[in-house]
C-alpha cells in the first residue's frame, strides 16, 4: 500500500504539474488564467511538501506556503469557472493572508512554545477557514447553476461538486485525525486517485482540438443554421421584442422555453451557439438595459423613479439593474438619465 501510495502521489504530482504548463500554453485563450496557474501549482505544492529533498528552510517554507494555499485558490478558480463576472480584485489578497497566517507556528517552529490549547485552537481555526472557502467554492457552483448556457460548463459542475466533496471528507480526515499509517496510507491513494482521475478529466476535457468551458471559443465558422433553429429564433425574438416577456420578475429559462414551446436545452443552446450569450441574466439584462435607456431619455417619463424603472423591467431590487446597467453603458441610470436629458 505504500509503494502504490508513493506511486500514485509522484503521477499525480507530474500531471497536475503538466496540466499547468498546458495552462500557460493556452494563455491567448483562457480567462482568468493566474487563476487556474495558481490552483495547480498550490496542489502540486500539497502532493510534494513531504518530499525529503525539499526540506530545506526556504524552500519548504514556500511549498507549505503553496499547499496552505489550496483552499482559497480554489475558491477563486471555482468563481472564475462559473462566475462570467469574476473579476481580479487587489482586496483578495485580503483573503489570502486570512488562509496562510493561522499557520505562522509551522513557518517559525514555535509550536513546542505554545500551550496545547491555543495550538488546538489554530489548528481548528485552520480548518475552519479551510472549509469555508472550500465550500464557497463550491456553492459558486450552485448558484449561477440555473442561469448557465455553456452546456459543457453545466455538465462539469456536477463531478466538480461531487469529487470535491469526497476530496474534503478524505483531507479533513487525513489532517484532522490520529490514525494508523496503513488506515492513512489507504486514504491517502484514494485522495490521490481522485485528484488524478480529476486533472485527468479535466485535461481531456480542455486540451482537445478545440477548447472547453475553461478556455475562450477560437473563432471558427458557424454552423448551418436549420429552419427549425431559425423559427425558434423569430419566435424568440417576438416574445421579447414584442411582448416583452423579460419584464416578468424572476423570469427563469424554462418558463421562457415553455412560452415559446420548446425544450430548455434546444432555448439554452440557441442563446449560447447562436446569440453569443454564456448566462442567461446576461441575455435578459440586454433588453432590460435597452429598454431602460429608452424610459430615461424620455422627459416625458421624468416623473418614474430608478426604482420604478428597475421594478417595471423585473429586477427584484435596485442593485441588480444598478451592475446591469453599469455594465453594459459604464455609468448608472440616475447619471445617464441627466447626460440624455441635457
């Protein structure tokens, strides 16, 4: 079991180091790309950090850095998957040094200072903290699960919670529990499995000839578009341009399926492969902002407040149709409103 244990962390280790590289390679393409690098090379850290010939202080002190680090780089690939908004923001750092500095014992060897209490105490903490960005991560899976119109994505979110939920349990008790070596050494390979078989998947997924959900589409010709594709377009387009359905609050991609009677996946793949749109809040908020634009150019109209406005469009509070509509024009609706009315 040792032999198999130690095999399995060294093939582990190589791949998820390869699966960086091919990263870096797809730079042109990928978004949110440190993301992904800093993920990888934190894991790598994790499956190495007991190698006898990195154990010298500078060293060591920079591969525990990288394996503390797991968590909360997961956290962050995690919202650069399912979050098209996600953005790099300086604070996050913030975050990082909230992971790392409930092990400032291990970096200058004081726990043999340390009363076993407050060291039981860090040692929760660490945990803690672990979970809670693991499992931040994780509910960005969930959450804009509903809105996602990139089917590979939505496949992938389904073995991306389940595999990252037994990797938690197999860690928590690996870290957080005195166990025999052999019980150890038997999670451990299936840790390490799982983590291979995930890269694995994950390579297969993305490095084929053409990019996956992780990485930009290369422009390439689209395709033939059927007759029946192109009436379910018109029919779309009449609902929204006409009838104005994205005024109903809380609008979801089914109910609008079933307005226009067709299947949700054939709806999904039409405003993903066709329109362009990777979330359907995004697909919505286009002629909500368009329509807005129009109440607040119009003097006539001058008497309706932003909230009326957002309420009217089916926004269920101010804030959303405020990011909306930033997003799209760059400003706010009170700022546009007077720039159009003088």
């Amino acid at each position: 079991m040792h032999l198999l244990n130690s095999i399995l962390q060294v093939a582990t280790a190589t791949l998820v180091l390869f699966g960086t590289l091919m990263i870096y390679r797809q730079a042109k393409y990928a978004m949110h790309l440190w993301a992904g690098i800093g993920f990888t090379l934190c894991v790598f850290c994790y499956l190495i950090i007991e190698a006898p010939f990195l154990q010298q202080p500078v060293v060591h002190g920079l591969i525990m850095t990288g394996s503390i680090s797991v968590p909360v780089f997961f956290w962050m690939l995690s919202k650069s998957i399912f979050d098209d908004h996600f953005k790099f923001q300086p604070s996050m750092m913030g975050w990082f040094a909230l992971q790392v500095a409930p092990h400032f014992h291990h970096y200058y060897n004081c726990g043999s200072w340390l009363s076993p209490q407050f060291t039981l105490i860090l040692n929760i903490t660490n945990q803690l903290i672990s979970l809670g960005f693991v499992f931040a991560g994780m509910y960005e899976a969930f959450k804009t699960k509903q809105f996602d119109l990139i089917e590979s994505r939505l496949r992938f979110r389904n073995a991306f919670i389940i595999v990252t939920a037994v990797l938690i349990g197999m860690t928590v008790i690996i870290e957080a529990t005195p166990l025999v070596q052999q019980s150890k050494d038997l999670l451990q390979v299936l840790q390490r499995s799982s983590i291979l078989l995930l890269t694995g998947y994950f390579l297969v997924s993305n490095f084929e000839f053409q990019p996956g959900f992780f990485f930009r589409e290369i422009p390439k010709p689209k395709p033939i578009v059927s007759n029946e594709d192109l009436s379910l377009e018109n029919e779309l387009k009449t609902q929204l341009n006409e009838k104005k359905v994205y005024r109903k609050e809380g609008l979801t991609i089914k109910e609008l399926a079933d307005t226009i009677n067709t299947q949700e996946h054939k709806l999904r793949r039409l405003i993903n492969q066709q329109l362009g749109f990777k979330n359907f809040n995004d697909f919505l908020n286009q002629y909500r902002v368009k329509e807005a634009c129009e109440i607040l150019s119009d003097p006539a109209q001058n008497q309706k407040t932003i909230l009326e406005i957002a309420y009217a469009l089916g926004y269920q509070s101010i804030g959303p149709f405020n990011k909306a509509f930033k997003e799209q024009k760059n400003t706010t609706p009170t700022a546009y409103r007077k720039e159009q009315q003088h």
